[in-house]
C-alpha cells in the first residue's frame, strides 16, 4: 500500500521519489521481533533506498542499486533478501508492500520484457503477466490484504489500468468513453477502489473504480479541461488529486456526495495540487503555485486553504506528509542561503527548521508516524546522504540503529570478559613449597591487554594439604573499573574461586612414574557496569543505564605430573568445565528522544579442555615454565541482547552481536618463577589466548608472590 491508503496505513513515498525512506509506525501493536544490526545490503550494491514497510516495521522493503536496480525485502530471519528478477531480467523495482510485508509488488525485467510482478516468500517473484497483445506492464500499488494488486499494462487497444487477483489473474479496468489508455495509481486498502487517470471524449481525467460501479470519471473542476488522482482513503469513499489546463492545475477533495471540491489557491497563486490527507480525508496537503514559487498547504473544511509558509523569505515549501489527525505536517523548504531544510509544521508554532546531520547542507522530510511524534527523512552528511530521525532533535537514523548493535558487541566482550576473569579466579593457587604444610599468596593481573577491554586487579588466595593426598583452597578476586568497548564501562567486579586437588596415584609413563590426580574448582564472579549507547557516534543523542554481569563456573580435570628430567617437569591434563553468566536487564534513564529497555539474559557454555605444560629448573632457584592449551565448546550460546524501544526498526527487538563465536581456542603460555630461601616464591607469567566472542586474541601479564609455612 502506498499514500493516503487508510487510517492505519503509514504515509509511503512514491518509487519515483528521489531518496526513498524507511517510516515505520510507533503506534502500532508491536508482536514481533526483529533484528537488525543494520539494513544491510545486497552483494555488489552501490546505493539502498528503502521506502516501504508493513504495519508494525519488522518488514521493510526497496531498492538498491547493484549497479541496475534490484528490489529488496528484509527481516530479521533473512536479513537483506534480494527479490531476484524475472528470468532473463536486467532489473527490479518494488513499489508497494501489504500491511503483513508477506507480498511485495514492483515491476521486473524478463526475457520477454517488462512485467509487472508478484513476490511472496512461499512463491518467489512471479510475472503477473500482461493484458492480451501487450508488450509491457508495472505493478503500482497493493491492498492491505495483499489480494489484490493494481498497475498498467500494454495491451492489444493501448495502456490500460489492471486489477490482478489470483483467481481472476490480470484483467483490464477498462477506458474511459474515448479514451484509448488508462493508468492506475493507487488501490483502497480494503482492496475495494482503484484510482488513477484515463483518456476520454472531453479529455484526461481522473478515475474511480469499483467492481460495482466499473470505471466512473469523478469529472474536471469548472473551466478546467483535465484531473488526475493521487491519493484515495483506505475505505476508498475520499479521493484527492488535481484537476488543470496547459495554464495551471487545483487541488481537488472527491467525495461521492460533494463531488469535486475545488480547493482553491493560495491569495496571489494560480495552481495547486493535493499530495495527500489524513486517515479520514478531513486534511488535505499539498502545494499551491504562484509565479514559480510553490508553498506547502493544508486545507480542511473549516479553514480553507491555509498558507504553511517557508523557512526563508521568498522561497519553496512543499508538504509531504500529515498525522493521523492532521495536526503535525511535515515536508521540505528552501531556507535561503542555508540551503533546503525538512519543516515541522503544527497550528501552534508554524514551520520550523529540522536542522541537517552533522556537515550536511540540505535535509528533507519524508513522512511522520500517525501521532505525530517521529519524523523521517534524509539528510546529507559529512558522510554521504543518510536517513534521519526527528522527535525533538535530528539524529542519523542507521548510526542510532547501530548503537544498540554496539550493545550487543559490547554485551558479547563483557561476557568474554567475566568469564575469563572467573576461569582464573578457579584456577588461582599459590604455590606450596617442598615441606611446607600451606601457602598463602598476592597476585595481580592486567588481562585482555590486546583486546581493548582491559581488566586490572588482582586477587588472594590460599592453599592447604589436608593430608598427603588432599589439597584444597581458594581466592578472592577484586578489579577495578576499566573500560569493555566505546558503550560499556565497567565500575568494579568482585568473586571467589575455590578448588580441590586430589592425588590418586601413580602410573608408569615412559620409563618413569607420573603422579596422576584429579582437580574439582569452581567459581563466581561479578561485575557492575554503566552503559551509554551512542558514545562515539555523530549525530545519536547519547542514553545510559547500568547493567551488571554474574558468571558461576565450574570444571573437572584429570591430570598427569610426570618427571621427564631431574630438571623437566611435565603437566598433561584433560577436563571439561560449564559456565553461564547472567547480564541484568535495565531501562535506559530517559533523557533522550529515543530510549531502549534491555532484557535480561543468561549465556551458558560447556567445554573441554587439554593441554601440557612444562616447568624446567634453570638454577637452583629459578624456573622456567611453559605450555599449551587448547579448548573446544561442546555447546555455547550465542551473544544476542533483547528488549524494546522506539527507534525505527527496532522497537521490539533481538539482536546478535557481530563477532562469530570461536568454537576452538588456543592458548600458549610462559612464565619464570624464583624461589626466596624463606620459601616465598615470586611467579611472572604471560599468556596469549584466543576469546569465545571477539576476533582480537587477548593476553594476560600477571605476578603473583606466594609464601608458605
């Protein structure tokens, strides 16, 4: 469906429209979910330009330029779907879209030429064919349903207007008496009223169609010698358009019982046409034209014709369109030497500037939701043209979708993070000298230095031989406040850790004895975190909340130590371990036009482990250590956040973070330990290791200094 179609129906541009925008509508019921990280676009594209989406804004649909055009419809399962082109085709052009986005309605080239065309999910793109003895034919608009479509088709007598159903195929909508071609413009959103324009005895003029009536001429305005509809009321009962001669045109308002309405010109101008109206036909809008400047109208019953005037002097305005109850308008006007500027119109404070993005010179207004409170648009920027939202300030529409990506993204390196914090704080354990009974030790940590989501702190633990066989202790993990990523900033994060060593026995290996054992940890650790999504983005009103991370883990592992050399000590082992980490929901503070509210979430993982580690004595003193790890998931759950919010394309949403999950993971490792004669032992380590969620490897530097007794 397309303008002015019904009270339910969001205002859409025509395909010919220079820059074609998303409108998604924020009264609506919003029941499903969508993701988008964003729009996307189809391989080899140059431009997108989406101009049409279904009711609640899950669906949205266009074109893009790849190079030729090629139409596009996308969802949150399939993403940036290119619709394809009939067989043979060089091209796709969508034009209209039901209220559900189940069926989306264009044009196509083929092997045997132009076609109007038909595409749903469950069939693909299909010809709708054309009238009998016709070369080419278009579909123009579709009724809410998406049952019927309407367009023009050549035929064997000349272009006709057509009705295509998928019982009754294409069938022409007939001429005019006269008229030797016909074109439809718009069809009802009850799929009951086509409306377009047909030749004629007397001349041009605009039509009306229903199954009872057939083609009726709603006439020409007095003195005038053609008319033309634009626009018609989903219950298809108010029509508007304009109706002319060579000298100039006037708006017309059609109704079955007034007729033709003439709705006059603004004082000094000679023409005017209607662009659209409300929901109920009560408002119309459009431009009135006198000695090549146009203005923006709005005209109602009571009042007339009004002015909506300019932002600059003698300059253009044009209206593009209107709320629901036709109070707000919106369009574009010229604003002297700044160049154009998309307006806001109501009766209290006239037009006014919405501005541009950030180094842009011009802006425009597309469209507006049905109350009145989002507008959509485009603007150039110092980063090409984009599409804008307006509520109280203009924002870059794909950067604002973005910054909730952003928390996604930042979700997926905090979880990386927490987890990997936990996992040391289960494996944290100071070392018992030889003779000793105990230990307790210092350590501190500076982790994910190569990640850019740096974590400094450090931790306590302890050690105790409950008997020759039995070791247990455990740690206690403070960090402070570091930074994950541009949106999320962590304010501290506390855990504990605890383990249990227990030695089983030996067995023979390579000519020699290996201790064998089994190690049973786990751990728990927390972090806080504020987060402000738009940090970093130009042109996004920037919103906060605070959110927190919990991660529980624990593992199992079965061990080898085996003395391969008086100096070489070899450490094999093999384990699995489960951790899941909960991310608290929140609700952003609300100072900016747009906010989101964050559900929680809980992200769980199982993996296994193996790996040797060798520990090689140097001096009496001094130890060289090293090793490798590997790690391989069972079974990880992928990093999405949802909620809700009331930003276009997103208002009921679940979103992936970018990054793919790492399934398998090395880690490599080196250390150098020194031995004190009071048995303190001071340890440097280093690794390098390769994260579930994020590209980047990270690396952990710590030193930890243990004493025994």
């Amino acid at each position: 469906m397309r303008d002015g179609k019904g009270s339910d129906m969001p205002r859409l541009l025509h395909p010919t429209t220079s820059f074609a925008l998303i409108f998604l509508s924020l009264t609506a019921s919003q029941t499903s979910a969508e993701s988008l990280d964003d729009i996307g676009t189809v391989p080899g594209a140059d431009t997108i330009r989406p101009f049409l989406t279904n009711s609640d804004g899950s669906i949205i649909s266009g074109n893009v330029s790849a190079p030729g055009t090629i139409a596009f419809r996308w969802t949150q399962a399939t993403g940036m779907q290119s619709l394809g082109m009939l067989p043979g085709g060089l091209f796709s052009d969508a034009a209209a879209m039901d209220v559900t986005g189940s069926t989306i309605v264009g044009r196509s080239g083929s092997t045997a030429g132009q076609r109007a065309f038909r595409w749903t999910e469950a069939t693909g793109m299909q010809s709708l064919g054309v009238l009998t003895g016709g070369f080419y034919s278009a579909a123009e608009d579709v009724s809410a349903d998406g049952s019927v479509i309407t367009g023009f088709s050549d035929s064997a007598t000349g272009l006709r207007a057509f009705r295509w159903t998928q019982a009754g195929g294409m069938t022409s909508l007939g001429v005019l008496t006269g008229g030797t071609e016909s074109r439809a413009e718009a069809i009802s959103g009850d799929g009951s009223t086509i409306i377009g324009q047909s030749e004629s005895t007397g001349g041009d003029r605009a039509f009306r169609w229903t199954q009872g009536t057939g083609m009726v001429s709603l006439g020409v305005l007095a003195g005038e010698t053609y008319s033309d509809a634009k626009a018609v009321s989903y219950d298809g009962t108010v029509i508007v358009g304009k109706s002319g001669s060579p000298s100039g045109s006037k708006a017309f308002r059609w109704t079955q019982g007034t007729g033709m309405q003439n709705l006059g010109v603004l004082t000094g101008h000679a023409s005017s046409e209607a662009t659209t109206m409300n929901s109920d036909g009560s408002v119309v809008i459009g431009k009135s034209i006198g000695s090549g400047i146009s203005r923006a109208f709005r005209w109602t019953q009571s009042t007339g014709m009004q002015n909506l005037g300019t932002l600059s002097g003698n300059a253009h305005s044009s209206a593009k369109a209107v709320s629901e109850d036709g109070s707000v308008i919106v369009g574009d006007s010229e604003g002297g030497a700044s160049g154009t500027r998309a307006f806001k119109w109501t009766e209290a404070t006239g037009m006014q500037s919405l501005g541009t993005l950030t180094g842009g010179s011009y802006s425009r207004a597309s469209t507006i939701s049905a109350d009145g409170k989002v507008i959509l648009g485009y603007s150039n920027s110092s980063s090409g043209e984009r599409a804008f939202i307006f509520i109280n300030q203009i924002q870059d529409l794909e950067n604002l979708q973005n910054s909730v990506v952003d928390v996604a993204n930042g979700v997926a390196a905090s979880v990386d993070r927490n987890t990997h914090i936990a996992r040391r704080l289960r494996r944290d354990t100071c070392t018992i000298a030889d003779q000793a009974q105990g230990c307790i030790g210092l350590s501190g940590l500076a982790s994910s230095l190569l990640q850019g989501t740096n974590a400094f702190g450090g931790s306590i633990m302890g050690s105790y031989k409950a008997t020759e066989t039995v070791r247990v202790g455990a740690s206690v993990g403070l960090y402070g406040e570091s930074r994950v990523s541009q949106t999320i900033n962590p304010d501290y994060g506390v855990g504990i850790g605890a383990y249990a060593d227990i030695r089983l026995g030996q067995l023979a290996a390579f000519n020699s004895q290996a201790n064998i054992g089994v190690r049973i940890d786990g751990s728990w650790f927390y972090t806080d975190a504020e987060i402000t999504r738009g940090a970093g983005y130009s042109d996004v009103q920037q919103e906060s909340g605070s959110s927190n991370f919990n991660t529980g883990t624990a593992g199992l592992q079965l061990y080898a130590n085996h003395v391969a050399t008086s100096n070489l000590l070899l450490h094999s082992y093999l384990g699995t371990y489960w951790e899941g980490t909960g991310q608290n929901g929140y609700t952003e503070q609300g100072i900016a036009d747009t906010n989101t509210r964050i559900n929680s979430q809980f992200y769980n993982a199982a993996t296994a482990t193996m790996g040797i580690d060798a520990a090689y004595k140097l001096t009496a003193n001094m130890q060289l250590a090293f090793g490798v790890g590997l790690e391989a998931d069972f079974y990880s759950d992928g990093i999405q956040v949802s909620g809700t919010s009331n930003i276009p394309g997103l208002t009921d949403f679940t979103i992936g973070a970018d990054a793919a999950r790492n399934w398998v993971r090395p880690t490599l490792k080196a250390g150098l330990a020194y031995t004190f004669t009071n048995q303190g032992i001071l340890e440097l380590d280093a690794q390098i290791f390769s994260p579930r969620y994020q590209k980047k490897l990270g690396a952990d530097l710590s030193l930890k200094y243990s004493v025994s007794f």
